[in-house]
C-alpha cells in the first residue's frame, strides 16, 4: 500500500472510482428508453417518435419517476401521436394552468363504426360541422352521445388521420385506413383461434403506426389450383409452390396481411416495417412466412399447433371425411364442442 502520512491513495483512488461510477450510471429513465428503443428496434417510425418525445424540453424537466411514467404511457400506443399528447402532459405536469394544442389533433378524419367525421382541434364534428364529441391525440374518442370513452386502436375497421399544424407545414401524426375491408377475418372458414390472434397482431401493429390490412385468409381448394398454375399454365408471376390441400390456407389457419398505401391500396413495398410484423405476429404464438428458408413469404403467418409447416399435404384425407372441422380438431382447436 502506497501512503503519506498515513493516508492511503488507495481509498482515494476508489472513491474517486466510485463518484466517476455513478455520474456514468444510466438512470431509470435511461434504462426504461433503452428497453423501449431494444423492443421497437425494427419499427423506425416508433423509434423516431419515441426521439421526439424525449427530446421535449418539458420532458426533460421531469423526476424520474415522471418520465418512466411517461415512457410506459408511450408503449401503450408507440406513435408521433402519443408522443405529441405526452408531450403536452409533460408541460401540464410542470405548469398546471397550461392548455397545450398539443393534447389534441389539429385535423384530420375519423370513421367510427360506419360514422365519418371531420376533427377540427380536437373536436368531432358531423356531417353537419355540429360538434357531437372529442378526440385526444393519445387516440381517446369521446361521443357525447356515450357514456364512457373508447381508443381508436380498439377497433380495426376504424378509419384515423390525426394531422398537427407546425409552423406552415402539416404533419400526419397517424394514418390508419381499415384492416379488413372485405370481412375476411369474419369468414367462419377462418378458425376463430386464428382470427382472434390476426386481430391482435392488426392492433398492435395499428398502435405502432403501422397501417395494415388482410389480403387473403381461407382460400378453397379450387382458388389454391388456380393459384397454382399462375405463372405455370396461366399468366402471371409464380406466387407459389403448393398445390391444393397442401398450403394452411385452404384449411382456414393461414392469413396473409399487407401495407396499406396512403390511399388505402395494397402495398407489398420493401420499406414496409416487415421484420416488425413478424416479431408482432411471433409475439402472438404464429408462424411467420418471413421467417422460412427458401421461398419467403413475408406477408404469411399462420397457426396449427402440433403440427410442422408442411404438414398441410397431411390433412388432405380428414378434410375429406369431416371438412374443416376435422383438421381444426386434430390441431386442438376445433370449434364444435
């Protein structure tokens, strides 16, 4: 041990370790965004909008404790948003007599159960431009017809373009056309058990800002063949390899979903958050086409629980004997009790 006068350098040493140590240590908040920025890594958009939520002055200012508050709020609906409302209850946290535009959308459209409606700064108005309810930047909708509020993200046939005015410039804060528009995940040739985790996968994606819509779902045999011989006997491209009977659409456990453009028209673009899809759709126990060696298929997910992807061949001799109902209960989620 190295001393003068008695005093060791060594004690020194660690306590200046130690202080260095916890100037450098992430604090809760930092370790609370770096979990959320880990988790939407492959969704840019969310990750921007998280950006610009902690990047907030007022956020800034806020305790610990305030800003994980705030961060965990973000993730129930990560999009600009959410970010912009939080934004505005950051400055209301620090200023109580503040009433920030920002808690509310500028503009913008909502189609709410076959209703439209046009937003101007935060109010719905009918077709009429009289005022019958509120929406909220964090997706809140209130009627004044209904007694309690409800989320924009609740259900997915919803119609929602929240738009801010900054400066000159309009900004699209959230774009969402309906996800099912043909009904397709109400066919009952659809298992119900795969329907409700395609549902699920559609909010979740919706909350993140990711406009989304089903393509296709149950396909007969019949549609299969003829898919089949696109590209082979018929015109077109070859957009696939199993014949009839031998894909899990035509057992009605397979759903393809796809980007909507910002008319609302299909879109199967490389940009598209694809990879974020298909850890959503993981997430939600389904197997992702964007995962398969050899032939990927990225907008594919389905669910048959016990058995291998191409174990679809399989099922050929039950569907026969019993229809759908048949495979469904070898899988275990038969529908008939």
């Amino acid at each position: 041990m190295d001393s003068v006068n008695g005093v060791s350098h060594s004690s020194e040493s660690q306590s200046t370790a130690s202080a260095t140590e916890a100037q450098t240590a992430p604090s809760i908040s930092e370790e609370r965004e770096e979990e959320i920025r880990t988790e939407l890594a492959q969704n840019p958009q969310a990750v921007a909008a998280l950006d610009q939520l902690v990047a907030d002055r007022n956020f800034a200012q806020l305790s610990e404790e305030q800003k994980v508050e705030s961060l965990n709020s973000f993730m129930s609906a990560p999009n600009a948003a959410t970010a912009t409302y939080l934004q505005g209850t950051a400055e209301v946290s620090l200023n109580p007599q503040a009433t920030p535009s920002s808690l509310t959308p500028d503009a913008g459209t909502l189609t709410l159960d076959g209703v439209t409606y046009s937003i101007e700064q935060g109010n719905l108005l009918d077709a009429q431009g009289q005022t019958v309810g509120t929406i909220r930047n964090d997706g809140s909708v209130q009627l004044a017809s209904e007694a309690t509020a409800r989320s924009v993200y609740d259900n997915i046939s919803t119609r929602v373009q929240l738009t801010e005015q900054v400066g000159a410039q309009t900004r699209t804060l959230v774009d969402l056309h309906a996800a099912d528009p043909r009904g397709r995940l109400a066919d009952p040739n659809l298992n119900q058990e795969v329907a409700n985790r395609v549902t699920a996968v559609i909010e979740q994606a919706r909350r993140e800002g990711m406009n989304m819509r089903v393509d296709t779902a149950y396909r007969t045999f019949a549609e299969q063949d003829a898919l089949y011989a696109q590209g082979r006997t018929a015109p077109g491209n070859r957009v696939t390899n199993a014949r009839a009977g031998q894909s899990w659409h035509n057992y009605g456990v397979a759903v393809d979903l796809v980007f909507n453009n910002a008319n609302g028209q299909p879109s199967w673009a490389e940009t598209n958050n694809w990879d974020r899809y298909g850890e959503i759709a993981v997430a939600q126990g389904l197997e992702w086409g964007g995962n398969w060696q050899g032939l990927v298929d990225r907008p594919h997910v389905e669910y048959h629980p016990g058995f291998d992807a191409g174990d679809a061949r399989n099922m050929v001799q039950s569907h026969r004997q019993g229809g759908l109902e048949a495979v469904w209960d070898r899988m275990g989620i038969g529908q008939i009790p």
